[in-house]
C-alpha cells in the first residue's frame, strides 16, 4: 500500500545532504517473552499473526524477522529484564538461533523499572542508586551482556561501542552520570547510552541537565496532536508535559536525538488517542525522522528512529500486522525507507557512457503474452520447440515464483501497469459495475484510470521516451461493446464479415486503429502503433480474427528506432495476442492466414522483420513437433526478433529485456487463484547487469514490477500514486532474500492469500446470490447444464473450462500444501485446522485494506 507522504521526497533529499548521507535508522522494540493470556486483562490486546508467542522457538523470530527485514526495519531493541529471566532464555534460545538473524541488527533495551527493584532492600516500586545493590546489580547484568552479546556479528554498535537502551519509567533514584561511567569502567566496555528522561530526575536543573548530557524529548503518536506545552530551553521541538508517557522520552551521553515513536497509543489517564490511522503514523515518521537528523552527530554515528513495538502490545499500536490496519504500518515503513535509503542495487543505476560522469538510465523492452502456460515453454518442460525465449532463461534471471494477482487479461495487466490490485480499481466500466459498497466481481472489466498515473506516465516524467504496441484490454471497455457503444464513440462500424480488402472498408479499419493508438496515448505513452483494442474478436471483422505477430513487431521495431533518434532512454510495453484465441495451435488462425491481415486492415506490403511463416512449420518439423505446436515457435521467433532488434542497435548492455506471461492458460487455471493460472515465468536479461543463469524462488507478483522499474530507472513515484507492490530490483543483483511472507490474490468471487508453502482460496457470493442458493434456484451453467453453484466469473465460457480444469473451484475454502501438491489437486483444507485459520484470519487482515468492498464474514 502507497501511503501519502506530505513533503518526504524533497525534504529528506535536502537533510541527507546535511547529514553526510546518513539517513536514519529505523530500530522497533521487541518483546521475546510474550506469554499467551498474559495480557488479556488489557482492553486493548491485540490478536497476535503468529499465533502462541510463549516460546523459543527459533522459527517464531525467524518470522519476525523477515517481516521486518522486508519492510525497512533496520535493528531490533529486544526486551530484556535479566539474566535469570524469561526473556533472556527465549533471546538467547530462540531469537539468536534464527537461521536469518543476518537480515536484521539487534541492541538490547535494559528494562530496569522491574530488575532492580528490591535490590536496594525494599520493593517499592523505585531503585535508590545511593545504595550499594543496584549498582551491582547492574554490573553483574552486564558482565553478562558482554559475554554473551556485545561480540555478536549482528549487534548494533557506533564507533565500535555496543548500542544498549535504559528504560526506567522514572523508577530510578540518585542515578547520576557518575553511575554510567562507574558501569563502563568495571565491564571494560564503552558503551553507547540511549534511554527516558528520567535517567536524572533528581537534577536540580532538567533542562539544563537535558542539555548538558544529552537527554532530548521525543514524542508518542496521542501527544503530538494535543494541546502543545513549551518548556523554555527545551533542545528539542516542543511537546506534549513531562507527564506523557517516559518511554517517548530518549537520552544519549553523545547528545543525539532518538525520537521514539508509536502508531497509536492510549495511557489509561484520560489522554484520548489520535486516529492510529497508517496516514497518522507516515506523518510522525516524517517528523521524527526529520528531527533526529537536525541533530549534530559524531562521525560513525546515525540517527535512530525507534518505535515502540515491533510486536505485543495493545490493539494498534504495534507494527506486526493487527486485526485493523493489517500491514500497513509495516507498508508506511517500508516506503518511508524507499525514499530515504533503498536506492537501486549500485550497478543498476550507475552504468556510463564513455567519458560521462552521469549515470545512464536502462532502457527496458517489457514484453507480455497473452494466457501463455508452462507448457508451451522448452525450458520449463513443454513439449515445444522455443530455442529463444530458452535461452534468454539461460542469459539473464529466471523468478521461479512469479505470480498474477488476478489470472485474467484486464485485471492482470491493470496490476502491471499500475501496481495496484485490480479490486482497488477505478475505471468507468469498473465503478460502474460495482459502485460504493458493492463486493467486486475482478475479472475483464478492470480499465486504467483516465487521467491517473501508472508505469508510463511515471517514466515518462523521469525522461523516458514510452511505447505501446500490441494488446491493450486495458482501456475504454465502453468503445469494445459493439452493440452498445456510447453515442460520442467514434469508431466507425462495418458488416462483421466485410473483407479488409475494400478500401472503402480498410480505410474504416485504418481510421479507427489510429483513433485506439490516440487513446492509448492519452495514457502516457508517446508512441502508440501495431495496437488491438482487446482479443481479435473486438475487431469485428471475420478475416481479421487471425494473429499476425509480424505487424506488431515491426511496430516495436519501428519505435526502438525512434527512441533512438531522440537519443532518450526508452520503455517498450509490447504485448502479445499468443496464445490467447482464437486458438493460435490451429494454424489457420496463425501460421497458415494471410500475413497482411492486421489490427489496422489490409497491408498489401507486409512486413519483413521475422523468418517466413513456411520456414517456421519447416524448423518446427525438423525439431521433432507437429505442426500444430509450431505456434510456440512462432512466438519465439517474435522474442527473438526484438532481443536480436536490441542488440543490433548496440543496445545490449544497456537495455534489460522482460517476457512474461499474463496468467496461465484455460488449461491450466486461467480464470482461477490455482497455481498454475497466478504462477507464471518471469525472465529478465541485462548482459553486464543481470548474472547470466541465475534464478530467484521467492514470491514475486505483477503489482510489484511497477516499484521496481521505477527504481531501477530512477523515476519518481508520485505521492498521491497508491500501491501495494513492492520492489525486486535487490534480486537482480543476485539478493536471494524474500521481499514478502504473503501474497493477496483475486479473481470473481474468490481472493487467497498464498505463502511460499500455503495457499488458502475462499469462495463467498454476494447476499442476493445466497439468498438464491439457500431458495434451491439452479444456475446455467456454458453448455446448457444446470449448476447449483454459479460459475465465480460472469465470462461462463471462462468459468466451464476452469470448473473443468479445477475440481475443487466451487469449494467455499481450500487449502494446499503447495510444497507437496504444487498442481493443488487435494484441499487439505480439514486436514490442517491451524494454518487454515492462519491463513484466513490473514486473508480477513488483508480484506480490510479494501474499504467499503464486502467479502463474506472476512470483512463483517
């Protein structure tokens, strides 16, 4: 999710500069030692992802840690109260066993208010250093800190001095800055000191004692909002009164400001929370942020940033997904550090030209085909001869797990384009389908919003010359309804089967293809050519209802020479009509029409940029396959055409290439969430860039090729551009980390939610269609049969053959084991009670990121 940030982008550009490059360090408090039940007194607990936190298992911070890995989080500050103590054995067992602790740094936070109490005679509720028991105490805690973590690979230290937090809660009484020296001196450690306020409650003088040694206010998320209380001397911004809660009170002996913040917070006093809202928090991100790099810092020192919690605390105010705002917390931080810190992987933005010292900007040649399966695909096992698109396996990265959000052509290619989830579209013909409050039926109705951003108009404004040639399906679904288009469409009509020869009619054909091209362009693409409205069919026209591949390449050719001219990086979105129908394996409708029939009518020169038809079914032959497999071959040739129009060009190097199908096919489950309709391949080659033969296995989706080309080529997301992708550009240097636990899919009435070993599918119709359930009606179903459940989709040629293909399509929950049934032949639905549960509570959490768009009990 892309959440507003009202001056991020300029604002920290400046303040990096300042701080010699040091963006902040977003660290979260984390708690080892959660106990089910132990909080249920509380109003305010929240329900936590992970289910049982009483253990230490590694697996559970191992969980947590990618969570956080994979949205910005730099460093853990675990929750520590001794060594004899729980939280000890569970970090110590548990936490620094994960087999991923590589991914994330981590400090303690000494939490002082309950391990010393009692230590200077009493239980009182406050520790008096002017006794002898506290001070040993402490050292004795630290001997043993110092043994068993300070050393650690992945221990947060500045300048070589372990990073270590104090949190007293004003418990503390005569702590002097004598103590902390006294502290170092006996563990022979220098340590780098951060904690509340009320480390020197007894000075005399706070502020100046603030001032003196460092202790700086920061702020929780209800205070901020409220009426403001200046304290004259105050280093900081001026806050909320000393009364707030300590733990948003921070201190450091090298006087740098840690700003602590929390998404939302109520103290049980009276003071009434702000909203908790994920805007809310993006804004006390900022701020804090902000502060805390106005502050003079030592050289080796960053600024933190530290929120209050990672995970187990009241409903709200933690960042691990909560029942209301599911990730999107987790979604503010990572896209605060998109702009801060994660730049591009330094060889995808710093290639030169001779003798230039400005870095040069990829080009990028997206290619797209249409319901393309793994098995018309040499390298994936197809029975296919594909020598090209083989090979560009083998010289660039292979995603293993590249997947559709939505296994349909618009709403997938919707995805594409805008990284958004087609269910938070909002095309005409998609609102006008289901307004305000209706649930979303996601299937070909989805359309590119006029007048909005998307990857063109993002590339565009960073410079890039943009093209589009081939299949669209992505606008103007209201001039693809022949008998009822509006009355200001201006397509002009003709017989259905009229013949593109006459020239009255293909001047009607040429017109009308250059009114799509201007449309199309209106988009932000500066050149449109070679474009089909949809499929074939939507050209209304019998003898243009076969593919003609050569047309839409020479097209892309002519654009690549274009771009060139202007001497402009360039984006290339070239999408296929294989191997949509009409079925391209009957080489009457590909290999065997005539090759001057196209998208624009009749072109008597043809076109010259691929080997002849005949020399395709001959070298198909001559590989072993019949004729009606050389289709495949076709497409290939096509690839293989535009890598070869690249390179001639010299272009190679500086020009990655991208194929990839829109879903699976109708055999393979094409209007379903199963596997092979979302999983899909994705290569990508950039020769000098991209390591030849490498491949990434973990979850990626098409909502995410938006961030990452807008990384990779250095352009601007707008701030008002909402979406739920996130970037892979870490991968094509050869990052094999995931970059998500989970994955949201949609398709007609069916949303999953998919893990790297699960998926969960859910099946809810809206109330009227219950109701006719539950009445005993009967459904058509395509060939006249009657159903007792109607298909998912209103497409019912599109619903016969995935209920055909899928015999678990009407089930109203499904669960796989997609590490044993990748086919996900057999629901394990009861099988599996617990991540069933999981996984739907997930799906719920996810649903609810879709306001005023119902989904069963999901989102009641």
């Amino acid at each position: 999710m892309k959440l507003p940030f009202s001056f991020i982008a300029a604002f920290f550009v400046s303040l990096v500069a300042q701080a010699d490059d040091k963006s902040p360090l977003i660290a979260a408090y984390y708690y080892p030692w959660y106990i089910e039940g132990d909080w249920s007194r509380h109003e305010y607990i929240e329900t936590p992802v992970l289910g049982k936190y009483g253990t230490d298992d590694p697996k559970i911070a191992e969980k947590h840690i990618d969570m956080a890995a994979d949205h910005g989080i730099d460093c853990f500050f675990v929750s520590w109260w001794g060594k004899d103590t729980l939280t000890s054995n569970h970090l110590r067992k548990g936490f620094l066993q994960a087999e991923n602790l590589e991914r994330i740094q981590y400090g303690l936070y000494y939490e002082t208010m309950g391990i010393l109490d009692a230590t200077d005679g009493k239980k009182d509720g406050v520790v008096d250093f002017s006794q002898p028991g506290p001070m040993e105490k402490m050292i004795e805690d630290f001997r043993m800190l110092k043994k068993q973590h300070f050393g650690h690979d992945q221990y947060l230290k500045f300048n070589d001095k372990p990073v270590v937090g104090f949190y007293v809660s004003r418990t503390l009484k005569h702590f002097k800055r004598a103590h902390l020296d006294q502290l170092e001196k006996e563990i022979g450690v220098e340590l780098y000191s951060i904690g509340d306020e009320a480390f020197f409650w007894d000075q005399e003088k706070p502020e100046t004692a603030r001032n003196g040694v460092g202790i700086f206010d920061s702020y929780s998320a209800y205070n901020m909002f409220e009426p403001k209380k200046i304290i004259e001397g105050d280093t900081a911004l001026t806050f909320q009164s000393r009364e707030a809660f300590p733990i948003f009170r921070t201190w450091a002996k090298e006087v740098t400001f840690f700003p602590g913040i929390i998404p939302r917070y109520h103290d049980f006093r009276g003071h009434p929370p702000m909203a908790g809202t994920p805007d809310d928090f993006a804004l006390l991100l900022e701020s804090a942020a902000a502060m805390a790099m106005r502050q003079p810092l030592e050289k080796g020192v960053q600024p933190i940033v530290f929120i209050t919690s990672f995970n187990e605390w009241w409903e709200g105010t933690s960042l691990e997904p909560a029942e209301e705002y599911g990730t999107s917390y987790l979604e503010v931080v990572r896209d605060f550090q998109a702009v801060t810190k994660r730049k591009a992987p330094a060889p995808l933005t710093n290639q030169q030209d001779a003798g230039s010292t400005s870095a040069k900007k990829p080009n990028v040649v997206f290619i797209i085909t249409d319901d393309q399966s793994w098995d018309t695909l040499g390298f994936m096992g197809g029975k296919v001869h594909t020598p090209r698109i083989d090979q560009l396996a083998k010289d660039g990265l292979f995603l293993t797990n590249f997947n559709v959000t939505s296994t349909v052509c618009s709403p997938s290619r919707y995805s594409f384009l805008t990284g958004r989830y087609a269910g938070r579209c909002q095309g005409p013909k998609f609102v006008k389908e289901h307004p305000p409050g209706d649930q979303t039926q996601v299937e070909n109705i989805g359309e590119l919003e006029p007048g909005g951003s998307n990857l063109a108009t993002i590339l565009q404004s960073a410079g890039y010359h943009t093209g589009f040639v081939g299949k669209s399906h992505v606008i103007r679904h209201d001039w693809m309804e022949k008998n009822h288009r509006p009355e200001d469409c201006p397509l002009e009509t003709y017989p259905q089967d009229a013949d593109p020869r006459d020239p009255e009619v293909n001047a009607k054909l040429q017109r009308n293809h250059q009114r799509w091209c201007d449309e199309i362009k209106k988009y932000g693409f500066d050149f449109a050519d070679g474009v089909y409205a949809a499929n074939l069919k939507e050209l209304y026209c019998d003898d243009l209802n076969v593919h003609n591949l050569e047309w839409t390449v020479s097209k892309a050719c002519d654009f690549m020479d274009e771009a060139t001219k202007k001497q402009k990086p360039f984006f290339l979105y070239f999408s296929t009509t294989l191997h949509h129908g009409p079925a391209p394996w009957a080489n009457r409708f590909s290999l065997d029409a005539d090759p001057r029939m196209t998208g624009e009518g009749f072109v008597e020169e043809g076109f010259d940029v691929m080997p002849p038809r005949e020399d395709v079914v001959k070298r198909n032959r001559e590989a072993g396959f019949p004729d009606n497999k050389a289709f495949a071959l076709w497409l290939d040739d096509g690839v293989g055409a535009l890598i070869d129009k690249v390179d001639d060009l010299g272009l190679e190097k500086d020009t990655m290439v991208v194929f990839v199908p829109d879903h699976g096919s109708f055999r393979h489950g094409k209007a379903t969430l199963h596997e092979y309709g979302m999983r899909v391949p994705m290569l990508l080659r950039w020769p000098g860039t991209i390591q030849a033969g490498s491949k990434y296995d973990e979850i990626v989706a098409n909502i995410d090729v938006l961030p990452t080309l807008a990384e990779i080529c250095g352009a601007q997301i707008p701030e008002a551009h909402q979406h739920d992708g996130i970037s892979f550009a870490s991968a094509l240097n050869g990052d094999t980390k995931p970059i998500r636990e989970y994955l949201f899919g949609e398709l007609g009435h069916s949303r999953c939610v998919k893990t790297k070993d699960w998926k969960y599918i859910a099946v809810r119709f809206p109330p009227e269609v219950q109701k006719k359930m539950q009445a005993g009606q009967m459904f058509n179903g395509y060939e006249g049969e009657k159903l007792k459940t109607p298909y998912l989709t209103r497409n019912s040629h599109l619903g016969h053959y995935a209920a055909k293909a899928n015999p678990n399509y009407f089930l109203p929950n499904q669960l796989y084991d997609l590490r044993k049934d990748v086919e996900e032949n057999n629901d394990v639905f009861l099988e599996h009670p617990e991540a069933a549960q999981e996984l739907h509570d997930r799906l719920g959490s996810l649903l609810k990121g879709f306001p005023g768009r119902p989904f069963g009990e999901f989102t009641e």
